[in-house]
C-alpha cells in the first residue's frame, strides 16, 4: 500500500510538469504568431461572414499573383491594437487588388487563417 502511495504521488507529480510544458509551448507559438508578419499581394474574389454561436469571423477569399486561392480572416487583435476589424472589412472590394499585411498560420483543423492586421489598395 504504501509504494502505491508513494507511485500515484509521482505520476501525479509528472502529469503537471508535462501540462505545464504543454501551457508554455502554446503560449510561445501564439506569442510567435503575432510577431510572424507576411505580406502578400491578392485579388479579392470573395467575402462572407463565419457566424458562431457568440462572435462572428469576417473572412476574405483572394488569389495571389501567381494563381493560389487563399483565404484570410479579419479579427480585432489585442496586441497589435487592432479595434476597427468591422469597418476596415466593409472597406474591401471584391475584385480589387490589394497588399494584405498578415499574422498568424492557416491551421484547417482548427479553422484558423492568417489574420490581415492591415491592407493597402493597389493603384494602377
């Protein structure tokens, strides 16, 4: 009895450092995520709104330059000081041309996009 003790203690002991280690690697890769700045340059094609059940995702779908579909979402984002996510959305035209300045990774399991932070129409 007194080993089952002993043993349950350092299971115990193991399962928090490996949740603590799981906590500290996701907040690294979501600290990482919003200092991983790309620029692309798109074509709007399309624009809907992702409805759940207590927010919504304002999505953006585009081709680059070379001819790849991709999708982007627009959301109001603490750290960079992001408020304005509804107006700047309202904002894009589809069929227009613009450069997407983005955070983040596209992540389709979890329905996660490369969020735009900020854009600039193109001229010709």
């Amino acid at each position: 009895m007194y080993c089952e003790r002993k043993n349950s203690g350092w299971v115990a002991k193991a399962l928090i450092c490996i949740g603590i280690v799981i906590a500290i690697i996701v907040a690294v890769l979501c600290f990482i995520s919003y200092y991983s700045e790309k620029n692309y340059t798109v074509t709007v094609t399309d624009k809907d709104i992702k409805n759940y059940d207590s927010s919504s995702k304002f999505l953006v779908f585009t081709k680059t330059e070379n001819g790849e579909t991709r999708v982007f979402s627009m959301e109001d984002t603490l750290i960079k000081g992001r408020w304005n996510t509804a107006d700047d959305y309202a904002e894009i035209e589809v069929g227009e041309t613009y450069t997407f300045t983005v955070i983040g990774w596209r992540i389709p399991f979890f329905s996660e996009y490369e969020n735009v932070i900020e854009f600039q129409k193109m001229t010709e």
